[in-house]
C-alpha cells in the first residue's frame, strides 16, 4: 500500500476522545447503578426490532418461521390511501378502485402459491419433528438460559487464581458472569473487567453494583469481539451445561479472540462436572453431564494452547491455560 | 506522458450522488491536464444528459486509458474488464453483502457479484486509487498489485446555499418548543444502522430529554429494512420523536443541517462517509461509531465511539449538548477537517496521482 498522496486521516487532536469517552462510560455506569437504563432495556429493544426483520432470519425457531411466513402469505391489496397532501389521498382512492381488479386476480394467485408452500413446509416440519423425537433420547439438553435459575454460582475460591493469572492490562472478559461477584473483585485488583450474563435479573444486578455487565449469550458475544481483542478470559455457567459442538464452538473463539499469550480460565461448578474419581469415558458419554477435566485439556491442546493446569477446589474446579503467543 | 485521453466509466450518473460529482471533478482534472477525457455511462439522469455517453457509443481510441469508478455491481464491469485500453479503478467501496442477507437476499447476492467484479479488474487493472485507506487495503486484499490513496472529491461550495424556508421555520419552531434534534442524513440501509439511531433516541429520551427528536433524510436502499424500522418506531410509540424525511432536496437537507443539535452517525460501514463533511461545512458537532473508514474521514473533528450501544451513545449526546467547550472544540475542529479537504488541496492531490500513474504507465 503506498502512503496516501492527499490530505486524508486526523490531524491533531482539538480534545482528548479517550478521556471524554471515559467520562462517558462513568456517566453510564452511574446512570444504571441508580437503575434508570438497566441493561436488560437494551436487550428488550434488540428484542423488539428483530421482531420486524423478515421471517426466518433471525430465529432459527422452524415453528416461528413457518408462523411468519404464514402471516405473510395473504396478499392484502387494499393499498393504504391516506396522505398529508391535499388531494393526493383521492386520487389514491381512484387509482385504487379502478386497479382493484386486476390487482385481485393476481392477489389471489399468489395468495394460493403461498398458502400452499406454507402447507408443505408445515408438513415437512412435522415429519422432522417425528425424527427429532425418535432422536430425543441420544441428544443432549438444548441450553437456554431463561429457563435456568437466576442464582450466581460461588466463585469466590478462584479469585486469586484468577488475580494470580490475568493482566491489569487491557480488556479481560468474564462470561458468564452471574451477579458479578467475581467481576467485583478483579475489577478491585486493577483488572480492566467486564461480564457478559445472559440471565436479565443476574445482569442486571451486576450492572447495578457499576460494574460493566452485558446481557448476552458467550458464544454470541464472542463471536462479535474482534480477533485478537481479549488479554484474558474467564469462562464459567456456560463450560458446565453447553451441548459439545457448542462448547467446542467456546473454545474455538476463546483461541480467536484472545491475544497472543493471554490466559484463559475455565471454572466448573456443577458437582458432577470435574470429579476426578469418576473416569472421563463415563462422565463425557453421558447426555447432558459436563466435561471431564482430562478432555477439556485434550480440547484445549487441540486448539494449541499451552500451559494447561488442571485444579480441584472441592465443589468446584478450575483450568488455567494460555494462548500461544 | 504519452496517454492522450482518459475516459471515465461509471454505472450511474444521477444528481445528488457524490460518486457522480466525484467522477465530474476527476474529468474536470483530467482536462486541465489536457487529456480528452469524456465519461461513459450505463445510466443516467436528465440532468446530466448532455454530460455523459451510454458506454456502447465508445469507439476506440489510439493512447486512451480507461478509468472505472466502482462503487457497486453492473454489467459495465464486465464490458470495461474487456476492453484492451490500459485501465485504472477509482474504488469507493461495494457494501459488504452481511449487511444485507437478512433484509434483501437479492441485493445481497448483486453485493456479492458487485465484489466479485471488483476482485476480477485486479488481474486486469494497472493500478487501483481509492478514496480512502479503508477502501485502499479492500483493494489489496482484493489482489491488486499497484493501489494508493486519494480522497474523494467534494466541492464544499455546494453545501453553501439558501435552506428550504419553510422547512427551516418547522425546525426552528421544533427548537423553540424544547427537544435536541438528532440528525443522520443516508440512506435507509442496514450498514447505516439507523435502527441503533432509533435505539438511541428511547434511551436519550428515557434518561435526558423526553422531548428529543431524530430525522432520519435519506432515499431507500432496502424497503423491507425501511418497513422494519417504521414497525420498530410504531412499537416504540415514538411517531412523534422520529422524522422519516425521505429524500430531501440540498435546501432541504441544509434546513435540517442548520437545524437540529447534534449529527450522529452509528453507521457500520461507510467507504468515506461524505455527509460527515456537510455536518461539519454546517458547524454541527459530530457524534460517530468509529467504523469502516469514519475515522480516517473525520480525522479528530468527531466524538468517536467504539461502542454504540443505546445507553452510551445518549450519554456522549447529552455530553456534547450540555458541554459548550467540547461543542465548540468538534465544530472547530470540523472547520479544520474540512480545509485539508477542501477541493483545491484534493484535486491537487487527485492531479498528482493521475500523473504519477500515467507516466508510470505509459
């Protein structure tokens, strides 16, 4: 790339972006801690607005789709004619009128294309419903975090574990962060820390302690941080009850969006997830149960990552490790 | 320098269409240079109907170059890719095709043939300028050997004209009732993100200024986005708060930059983003999530975001609102921005360019 030949790019600061923008990020912290913009009201209205983005591109629901498509598949051809100009909305009415039967016969052919397709794609879906039945028994439970409890885990025997590993330099990600226990204190030691909770009651409550705290899902806000973003991460909720191509999908984002070097923590709290007394055939094989140490370690080496240390803390366990530099 | 024309090819030439002005000014230079340069098209407008040629009444032309503004797909590409005058590419970005997938699969698809055209010209094309950095570095990483840098080219006088007076009093009745005015001027787009605008104003209302209002100017690039975001404002209750102006004339868009309070841009990709430089022309402070090739344009002249969501972006409104000093210090600094790109300085840069290139080439 050769320099740029005319007078593009910035010329001098006229004010200091960063310390202004950090005044702003305080001014939001406060503003939510007094709980006058929670984070979950920024959730609702992604929530409100994908509602109108067109059928099946946004929800993977098969049921919810074949619903929209369902909607839309009534032509309605009367036109609305209202308009803030004199006369327009009469001429609009007349336009309408004399079109009405032309515009009708062909409203009702692709009214009948349509109705039908959705037919057949109803059928369709039940026959897969069929199959996914009989599959039932061999997946997995489906993650969803809604209808999991709002209660945080305990974390706090990992917190000098965590202080012990990661930077007090740049942006350390803690998903999922429950009520921000663990958030509190990293931040407290000079960790520049945020959480991502999908949990709205959990998230919130964080965010009104004034700690940074997204409602998102792990694996979808990872896949939003840029490569190479994150000088640390600690992943905990979401290691214990992801399906296995999920999880796998965890580590492989963890090994994209940390920077070279930068640690990655993994803390189990299920009972069952990490118990050393139980061989990891027998844990891993069983629909639904948490991963054994010994394979989150396989995993982790399979995505090159070095310095793999397993921990038992009794009730929970935790894994230390760090990208390749 | 033995090139003793260079003709421009160019999809469209419509009014109001920056490329479109761009590409008046790049035969404007090239004239002065004195080479015949004439400008082939696939469309255009009847104002500009004496300006153009539509491409097939090209003849060949011994020591002519040809010289493609690539700005989207079109069938142009392919009859350019072929012709045997040595070729340049003025680039000014194709949308990603990501952006659209979920709203308009169909443009989607043109955005993917548009890049797919672009990319081919790289085996084919002496050497590539794009009108900014950003885009410069697409070229590369399209494949293309030979690229640099050359702003787009803005006559700033345009924006210097009478506002639409009976708009300008609607405005100015708006102000005097209470309430900041928001302004993004683009079109409705999902890269322009004018639904996190939308967004935005719920919170900006929630927590600062119930009274808030955002107008949106701007044709339509994706009706069905368009349908989204008028359902997304109905939902929200804000058919008070929200202008859906359309496409407005140049006295009406400078009504509505004299205006309101504050322009706000969370678009998240722009090839240069040339309204940022009427807001400034306009001494209105400039708030912009720092995408694509915003900051390069900007240069210091905005409150760049790195983070657009709605509780942060209505605190940096509220912020540059209230805060006279930081106000007059992004108006300031507009003022700078725009005389490092004022038009002299960017044809001067464009001339130097196009010298270097031809000679090279010739």
């Amino acid at each position: 790339m050769s320099e740029a030949t005319g007078p593009s790019g910035p010329s001098g600061p006229g004010f200091d972006n960063e310390r202004v923008m950090a005044e702003i990020r305080d001014e939001v912290a406060r503003r939510r801690a007094a709980g006058d913009f929670p984070p979950s009201l920024e959730r609702e209205l992604d929530l409100v607005f994908d509602r109108y983005v067109p059928a099946g591109s946004v929800s993977s629901d098969f049921t919810e789709a074949v619903k929209a498509a369902d909607r839309a598949a009534y032509i309605n051809v009367a036109v609305p004619t209202e308009s803030q100009k004199p006369g327009v909305g009469e001429v609009k009415r007349v336009l309408r009128k004399a079109m009405a039967w032309y515009l009708n016969y062909l409203a009702q052919q692709t009214t009948a294309f349509a109705t039908a397709s959705v037919r057949a794609m109803r059928s369709l879906g039940e026959r897969l419903e069929m199959v996914e039945e009989q599959l039932a028994d061999l997946a997995p439970a489906r993650d969803d975090a809604a209808d999991r409890p709002a209660v945080a885990a305990d974390l706090g025997g990992w917190v000098s574990l965590c202080i012990r590993h990661l930077p007090t330099r740049g942006r350390v990600l803690h998903a999922e962060c429950g009520s921000g226990a663990l958030l509190r204190s990293l931040v407290d030691a000079g960790v520049d820390a945020y959480g991502v909770e999908p949990r709205g009651p959990l998230v919130d409550a964080a965010a009104a302690g004034g700690l940074e705290a997204w409602p998102d899902d792990p694996v979808e806000h990872l896949s939003a941080v840029a490569d190479g973003y994150l000088a640390g991460l600690v992943l905990s909720g979401c290691v214990d009850r992801l399906a296995l191509p999920r999880q796998r999908r965890l580590i492989e984002l963890a090994a994209a969006k940390l920077a070279p070097g930068a640690p990655l923590i993994l803390i189990a709290t299920h009972p069952d997830a990490w118990s050393r007394a139980v061989p990891a055939l027998e844990v891993d094989l069983a629909p639904g149960r948490p991963l054994h140490p010994t394979t989150w370690a396989h995993l982790l080496e399979g995505a090159r990552f070095t310095d793999v240390v397993a921990q038992d803390g009794g009730d929970t366990s935790a894994l230390s490790a760090r990208r390749p530099g | 320098m033995s090139a003793g024309a260079v003709h421009q090819v160019i999809p469209s030439l419509v009014r109001w269409d920056a490329i479109g002005n761009h590409s008046l000014q790049v035969q404007s230079i090239l004239r002065d240079m004195g080479l015949e340069s004439e400008i082939y098209v696939n469309d255009v407008g009847p104002e500009y109907a004496g300006r153009a040629h539509f491409f097939d009444r090209y003849r060949a032309q011994t020591g002519a170059w040809l010289m493609y503004q690539a700005s989207t797909g079109s069938r142009l590409a392919a009859w350019f890719a072929q012709r045997p005058e040595p070729k340049l590419v003025n680039y000014h970005n194709v949308t990603p095709p990501r952006f659209f997938e979920r709203w308009e699969p169909r443009l989607a698809d043109e955005m993917v043939d548009g890049r797919h055209q672009i990319a081919k010209l790289a085996g084919v094309v002496r050497h590539g300028i794009a009108v900014s950095r950003y885009n410069e570095q697409e070229l590369i990483d399209f494949g293309y050997r030979s690229t640099s840098t050359s702003p787009l080219l803005v006559d700033m006088s345009r924006f210097d004209i009478a506002s639409d007076p009976t708009l300008a009093g609607w405005l100015d009745r708006q102000r005097q009732a209470g309430g900041t005015g928001i302004l993004f001027h683009g079109r409705i787009s999902p890269n322009k993100a004018q639904h996190d605008l939308v967004k935005t104003l719920v919170a900006y209302r929630r927590l600062y200024d119930p009274r808030a209002r955002l107008h949106l100017t701007g044709g339509t690039s994706s009706g069905s986005y368009r349908y989204g975001l008028r359902r997304f404002v109905a939902a929200e209750g804000l058919w008070d708060g929200v202008d859906l102006a359309g496409p407005v004339s140049s006295e009406e868009l400078a009504a509505y930059f004299r205006g309101t309070d504050v322009y706000v841009s969370l678009s998240e990709h722009e090839g240069f983003g040339a309204p940022l430089l009427e807001a400034m022309f306009n001494g209105l402070p400039i708030i912009a999530f720092a995408s694509s090739a915003v900051p390069e344009t900007v240069g210091d002249a905005a409150l760049l975001l790195t983070d657009k969501t709605p509780g942060v972006v209505a605190a940096a409104i509220h912020r540059v609102v209230t805060d006279a000093d930081l106000r007059a210090s992004l108006v300031a600094a507009g003022k700078r921005r725009l005389a490092e790109l004022d038009l002299s300085r960017t044809r001067a840069a464009m001339r130097a360019e196009l010298t270097r290139v031809l000679e090279a080439g010739a």
